[in-house]
C-alpha cells in the first residue's frame, strides 16, 4: 500500500525529529533574542571561535574515514574543510551579528584561519 510507506516506529522516530528540530530552534531563537545581545565583544568573540572550529572539524565529528577532515595513512591530520566559510555562511553572520566582520578578524588567528583563503567578499 502505498500510503503505509513509513512504519509506525518510522512515523514516530520522524515525529520525535520533529520536535527536537523544533525545540533546538526556539533555544537558538532565545539565544539570539535574550543572550547574544548582551555578551561583551570578547564574549561574541570566544562564541564564534568555538562555533568555527567546530565547522572546521565537522567531518571528523560525524565519523566519516574520508574527505577533507580524514587523517592520513600516515597518522597526520588533513587540511581542515573550510568548504563551510562561503559567501551565504557569511552572509548569514551578517545577518546575525551586524558586527561578524570584526568579529571574525579577531577570531581568525585563534583557530588559525587565513581569511585571504576565503571565498568571501567581506564588509569592510
């Protein structure tokens, strides 16, 4: 049949996704709304070098062998994936935090990111 194509154990596990992705988004709207404003610059600073180097590590996180964030055969880590610091990525810190761009000079150096490698056009 065609309309039973999720299990019951399918249709709640997908509901329970649901209201977590739900949940998640009113904390990040709280967050956003009741918190962030109030940090200090330093506060936004040691936020965002954390959120960052975070992105930079994100194949390594979720378990994946291979690609950008894989260690070599040789037991050296790979260049971090930068793939994550794109112009709509930027765009959106913008929109986040109207001052991301001085922001994210000074978070640059912290996690060792060279902005020139960016594929970026920031607001000076």
């Amino acid at each position: 049949m065609a309309d039973n194509i999720l299990s019951a154990a399918d249709l709640e596990a997908l509901r329970q996704l649901q209201e977590r992705s739900k949940e998640a988004y009113r904390e990040l709207q709280r967050f956003r709304i009741e918190v962030y404003p109030y940090m200090s610059m330093d506060d936004r600073v040691q936020f965002w070098a954390g959120e960052m180097e975070r992105s930079m590590h994100w194949t390594d996180e979720v378990g994946e062998e291979e690609g950008p964030a894989a260690i070599d055969p040789q037991n050296q880590a790979a260049p971090l994936d930068l793939s994550f610091f794109d112009q709509h990525w930027y765009d959106e810190c913008i929109g986040f935090d109207k001052d991301f761009d001085k922001i994210l000079v000074k978070v640059a150096p912290l996690i060792g990111l060279d902005l020139g490698g960016l594929q970026i056009k920031r607001k000076k």
